[in-house]
C-alpha cells in the first residue's frame, strides 16, 4: 500500500495497514521508520496522514535516522503539521534509541583496543553539533569504572581542567584514563591544542602513576587514535 499522498486519517485505513494495529498484529519488526514516526506524532494535518508525513520529515534526511536525530526542536516544528510536542516525541523516541546504543557498549566493559573505545563512546559523542570532552577511567583490568564528561563546548573546541581528569582519578582509584572528544566538524587530524593538552596529561599523570593509555577523536564514521598512530 502506498502512503503518499493520502490525507484520509489512518482510523479510516483497513486495520492490517494502520501502524499501531500492524505492530500488535505482525511485530515491530514489520513497520517501516515512517510507520514507526507515525506511531510517535500520533496524527497528521488536515492534508496529510501521519505516515506520509513522517516520509516527508525522513526524506529531508535522505531517510538517515542518525540524521534525523540531529534535527533540533526547531527544525522539526517547521514541517507543516509538526508542533512543539509532536518535534519532542521524535526527539524523546530518538534520544532513548541513542542511550539504548550507549547502554548496550557499557555491558563491554573492558577496554582491549581503541576500536572498543569507538564503540563505547560514539553513540555518546559521535553525532554531536559541539565538542564535549569525556574520560574514561579504568581499573588495572582496563575494565571502566566510570565515564565523565570533563567539558562541553561549542563547535571549534572546548576547554579541559588537568587538574579535575586527575582528582577524578585518584577519587576513583583508577590507575589509567583514556581521553575522548569529538570534532563536529568531521576532521580527524588532531590539532596543536589536542596534541599539547594529551602531553601535558600524560605528564601530570605519570607524576601520580595513572598511565593515559589513549586519546581518541571521534566522529560520526569513524576515529583517530594517538595510540594507533604512536602520538603517546
């Protein structure tokens, strides 16, 4: 059955393509990301049915849902029957997918390279419009104990307390810290400023035996690790 076009309500469809009556019916696993949008908003406009709508806002995207959940409140409300609590279901739903993603990287706990690291912290990090930078602090399994957001900046950088990545890790007693931060802008190389704040916390952690093992620059694709490239 094709959706487009169709501004007659989803109540007046035949139940078996009704998204909600589909998913108890035939299982989520049946429903297309529009179906699964349109479940979210619930209804459409007086021209559109919900799922076509939700086609419209996904094909804006190229039908990338990374993407989608990189739309703000903002964007979504400007689509023509999408209001302020319609935008913050989608945003609500996708953020939950985002943290489900994180949560199921923590069940691996420990850290045996620097893909592991990617794995753990780019759904945390990956699709972010600005810097936040994070360390993970490990046992002397190289199991983390614990990941912290050290910072949170704008688009070009962010700044990074040496002194606070450190008293975190004796509060913890951790014996190793790996370093993380994502570049919105998409590029991999390190700056002067990673590279000189990655020596300067190598240092001071040398001082206190807590080792950093890794910095990684993480984007929405892919890393660059200091460890892989010999930088430490």
């Amino acid at each position: 059955m094709s959706y487009q076009n169709q501004s007659f309500p989803i109540k007046s469809w035949n139940e078996d393509d009704r998204p909600r009556e589909k998913l108890l019916l035939k299982g989520r696993s049946t429903l297309s990301d529009a179906e699964l949008v349109a479940i979210l908003i619930s209804s459409g406009s007086r021209n559109e049915s919900a799922v076509a709508l939700s086609q419209r806002i996904l094909a804006s995207v190229e039908n990338n849902l990374d993407e989608l959940g990189r739309l703000t409140i903002k964007d979504l409300i400007k689509f023509n029957g999408i209001g302020e609590a319609k935008a913050l279901a989608i945003t609500a739903a996708l953020e939950l997918g985002r943290r489900r993603r994180s949560g199921q990287a923590l069940e691996r706990k420990k850290i045996t390279s620097s893909k592991s690291v990617y794995d753990l912290m780019q759904p945390i990090v990956g699709d972010l419009l600005h810097e936040e930078f994070w360390i993970l602090y490990l046992n002397n399994s190289n199991k983390v104990l614990q990941t912290i957001q050290l910072s949170k900046g704008g688009i070009t950088g962010t700044l990074v307390d040496i002194r606070l990545a450190l008293r975190n890790a004796l509060q913890l007693a951790s014996v190793a810290i790996i370093l993380v931060h994502n570049h919105p802008s998409g590029t991999l190389k390190p700056s002067q400023a990673d590279i000189s704040l990655t020596k300067k916390l190598s240092l001071a952690g040398d001082n206190l035996d807590i080792k950093v093992l890794d910095h990684l620059i993480i984007t929405e694709k892919s890393y660059f690790s200091f460890a892989d490239e010999n930088l430490l």
